[in-house]
C-alpha cells in the first residue's frame, strides 16, 4: 500500500499478526516519507506475534526475568526497540496502535503527546463502561492499580513513532512470569477480559478511532483491511 499525501489521517487496520521487526521497518519509511512531504499521516494498528520489546530505559533487559532460552522455547521473541520506556510485552489479543503524525506547532510538547494517547484509550474504556485513569509520576493507562494500557513514543522532526498496547484478550501470564513490565514492579496489569469486558478486536479499534480523531483533532478515513504488510 502507499501512503499518498493528504490533510487527513489515514487509519489502517493488519489483519492477522506482524513481526515487531517489519511494524518497525514500515513505521520508519511512513515517518521518514512524512517528514519529506510524500506521505498523510497514518494511525496503524495491529497485532504482534508474542515478543518481549526492551525500550530506550531498559537496553540490556534487566526487567527480563526469565532467560532468553526458555522465552525462545516458548515462542517468544526478544527485540530491541528504540522508544522510550522499559521492558513491556506484545502478543495477540492486544490492540496495538502506532500513530505517525506530525506535530503541530501548539502540540510540541511530548509530556502533552503523551498525556493526550492516554486520554484517548481513557475515553474508549469508558464508553465500555470501565473506569480508567492515570496513576502520578508514571505513563501508561490504569484501572485502579493495574496497567491496562502501554504507552511509549519516539519522536524526530516533530514526528512520531510507536505508540500504545491496549490489553484485551491477551494472555497475560508472561507479564507476570517473564518480566517486570515497564520496569514498575509493584503494580500489576490487567485487560478489558480480566475486567470483564468482552469486546471483539474490529469493535475495540473502532472505539480507539473515534477518540484519537477527537483527541488530536485530526479527520480521519479508514483503509480496507490488507491482505499483507504493508
């Protein structure tokens, strides 16, 4: 697929499972067509096959509890990435999404970036009828004491990558087993099914949609499902 230049936000939904390896790829040739001029803004979500992802504060994997050999034999991968945060996990039943937009100039401010990612998937849990909100001093979307959602971005030229894991119906035992998400190890995590919620993927990334749009005023239109990334 390509990205043509527009004034709106294009949204594109993968079907399936993509690598953290070729989300990554994809996201820096979207962002640096952006930052050129040659691309639209995109907002892409989609699932990862099951990785463990070391962020900019974590590089060696000191939150990684089990070792590499037994996260292999279990199918998990272990990749470096270049956003900020620690340690999180990925794998399906997550709604990830991955906003490449460029900041206005009344937007530069990436504690405001950050603030307003967690409004959105704050806003989508309540029409869900879940109570979710922020814990002081630490990033990310909480019901009571249990993160729900992770958050972390990179930026360059005012352009962002990365973005958000939303839990869904996602196993979450090697949160609780492998690492020590994002580094905060006297909280735990949670997701919509553990809090009760049954909501289909197609369902949660419509709700997602309608807040980013709201959130970060951008006009929004939705790519057909693709048959392959990208």
């Amino acid at each position: 697929m390509e990205i043509l230049p527009d004034t709106s936000c294009e949204v594109v939904s993968i079907p399936g499972c993509v690598s953290y390896a070729e989300a990554h790829a994809q996201q820096e040739r979207i962002a640096a067509a952006l930052r050129s001029g040659m691309s639209s803004e995109a907002l892409i979500l989609l699932q990862h096959h099951a990785v463990v992802t070391l962020g900019r504060g974590d590089p060696v994997g000191a939150g990684v509890l089990a070792s590499h050999e037994s996260l292999v034999g279990r199918g998990i991968e272990l990749a470096s990435a270049d956003r900020g945060g620690e340690t999180t996990y990925h794998a399906p039943g997550q709604v990830v999404g991955y906003p490449i937009l460029t900041l206005r100039d009344g937007e530069r401010d990436l504690h405001r970036y950050l603030r307003n990612l967690e409004e959105m998937l704050i806003r989508a849990l309540a029409d869900l009828g879940l109570v979710a909100g922020r814990i002081n001093g630490l990033t990310g979307v909480w019901v009571h004491d249990a993160k729900i959602a992770a958050i972390g971005i990179k930026v360059r030229g005012w352009v962002t990558m990365h973005g958000f894991a939303l839990n869904n119906t996602i196993d979450l035992t090697p949160f609780r087993r492998d690492i020590v998400p994002c580094g905060i190890a006297d909280h735990d995590v949670t997701s919509l099914a553990e809090c009760g919620v049954v909501i289909s993927r197609r369902e949660l990334e419509v709700l997602v949609v309608k807040h980013f749009s709201a959130v970060f005023d951008r006009a929004v239109h939705r790519s057909q499902p693709l048959s392959g990334w990208p």
